[in-house]
C-alpha cells in the first residue's frame, strides 16, 4: 500500500492505522519533505514498524517517480494536495501543478504499473467551487472518475473520497483558535456569524477510507454522513470568556459548504452512514448495500441544512483528544 502525501496530517494517521489493525505487506510514504520523513521514522509510533515501512522522496508532479514508487503496490491512497485557500489564490499555476497535473500523474502510473485500486482524497470545496483549491481538486475528481474509461472494466478502480473540515488538521480553525487563545488575544475573529461547517476527526476519515475501498466499482464519489457546526459556536466553546469580532467573508470563501448538490443527487444513493454518487459514465445498478435507496432528485447535502449537528461536548471531547 503507498499514501501520496504521506508525511501530512492524515498520511500519519492513515499509516499507523493500517499498521495496528491490519498486517500489510509493505506501507510506503510517497512525499517531497525529507524531515518530516526522517520524523515520522523516527517517531515511536513507527520504529517498530521499521520493517514494514518504505520512505520515498518524491513529488505527485513526476511521473516517472510516481511509477517508480508505485512498482509491487495494489493500493494506492492519494492524499497529496496544496490545500490552503490563500496559498493557492496568489500561486494559482503551483496549485494547478500539484492538484490537477499531479492528479493526472497518479493515475496514468497506477495503470502503467498495474496498481488494483486507487482512492483519492476530495474535499467539500470540491463541490460548486469558488475558489481555485476546490475547482482544483473538482478537476482532479473528474480525472480519477473519469480514469475507467482508460482501463475499461479491469483494474485498477477508481474513486473518490469527499469530506469535511478535518478537527485540528494543520492551518484548520481549532489550532487557529487555539494559538490565539493560548497567545492572550482580546478577541476571536469571526468571517461570518451564519457561517456553518461539516466536521470529522482525522480517525473517523481514515475508517472512512478504510471502508470504502471493498465497496468501489469504479468511478464513485464517496461522501460520509458528518454533523455541522457553526464557526461561532465553535469560538465560544472553546473561549467562553473571549468576545469574538466579525471581519467579513475571505475571498474565495463560502457561507456554507456543500457535498452533494441537486444536480449530483440524480445518480446518488443512501446508506446508513454515506452517500455514493455513483458515475453517469458507467453501469448505475444499486449494488453497494441491502438498505440503499436513491435521494430524491432535489436532495442537497449542505453544511446549512444538514440534520445531524454536533454538540459541545462532543467538539470539547475532540479538542481534548487532540491536546492528549
């Protein structure tokens, strides 16, 4: 098994769950930043590991690394992105390299090494994007949905991951907040008070990937059912005492995010505890579970309008199973 992006946020966690719950082969870290490789090494979760373990330096843009890294792998996870708004709005041609180029590379180097399966990782800003990361990363969804049509009905699978606001992920709000709260600060800055958000733990991403990969026909979307939260209430949980200050809407930021829109709901299904949009371009049978249902054709899974909403203790629990 080989993660893009190995060194990051969910690349770590994704590695040392793969190696306490399962027996893999091998589990190889693809990324371009040599110290965060030498930590993560070194790092007690790893060492014991030590054997299993396989380190490359390499960057989604080369090809030819990509397929060197992907030689004797059947799973691939792509988790490499530039993900910050900003970063991305005054770096458009490096965001473009990266998300979509590099897209483009994960996928011809799975086919030409004989990869089984490939699970990209998305985002919500994927959906309707304003900004340039999420039309970035709905690019890259579109090739890796799209990938099929190059290997017909073999392998490797194809699919696609989208979720939330990871808690406490690098550059999130929890650890923004977070600084400011421990630096003293008078305030806490608020874009917008209506603005809602969807959230997971980095953990219940990981399981969710897990869990997708025996269900992929090729070509899906999928999307986990995730609670809301607003960005307010977020501020007064963690700083009681703290007033907050509106500084207005960023550019390229939405309101609300949104996962599943109208139009994508006419191929998408329901089930217990996801959605599955399921690719025009191939076979559309109900067959991922016993309990599916199509969402009706109006359906629109937004942070807004969402029916499951976290509650305080539930994002105090997590903040505080970030500090542990």
């Amino acid at each position: 098994m080989l993660i893009t992006g190995g060194t990051g946020t969910f690349g770590k966690q994704f590695c040392e769950t793969i190696l306490n719950e399962f027996s893999p082969r091998k589990v190889i870290v693809f990324s371009r930043d040599e110290m965060k490789q030498f930590e993560m090494r070194n790092s007690a979760a790893f060492r014991e590991h030590d054997s299993t373990m396989r380190y490359f330096i390499g960057d989604v843009r080369d090809q030819n690394r990509l397929e060197m890294a992907f030689r004797d792998v059947d799973y691939v996870i792509h988790a490499a992105a530039l993900k910050q708004v900003p970063a991305a709005e005054y770096n458009p041609f490096e965001c473009i390299q990266t998300n979509v180029y590099g897209a483009e590379n994960v996928v011809t180097a799975a086919i030409r090494t004989g990869v089984k399966t490939v699970i990209a990782l998305s985002t919500d800003k994927a959906t309707n994007p304003i900004n340039l990361y999420g039309a970035s990363k709905l690019a890259a969804d579109k090739i890796f949905i799209a990938a099929r049509n190059l290997v017909g009905a073999g392998s490797p699978l194809f699919a696609v991951v989208r979720y939330g606001n990871v808690i406490g992920s690098r550059g999130s709000i929890v650890p923004f907040f977070q600084n400011l709260i421990d630096d003293k600060a008078d305030s806490l800055p608020i874009t917008d008070e209506r603005m809602t958000r969807f959230w997971i733990t980095i953990q219940e991403g990981v399981n969710f990937v897990i869990s997708c990969l025996p269900m992929i026909r090729g070509g899906e979307l999928f999307v986990p059912k995730l609670p809301s939260m607003k960005i307010v209430d977020l501020a007064n949980l963690m700083a009681p005492d703290l007033p907050t200050h509106t500084i207005g809407i960023r550019p390229g930021e939405k309101l609300h995010e949104s996962m599943i829109t109208e139009d994508d709901a006419r191929s998408a299904i329901e089930l217990p505890d996801r959605y599955v949009v399921r690719s025009l371009l191939y076979d559309s049978q109900n067959n991922y579970h016993d309990d599916e249902k199509m969402v009706s054709e109006d359906f629109r899974y937004a942070s807004n309008t969402n029916t499951e909403w976290l509650e305080g203790s539930e994002m105090l629990q997590f903040i505080q199973d970030l500090k542990s």
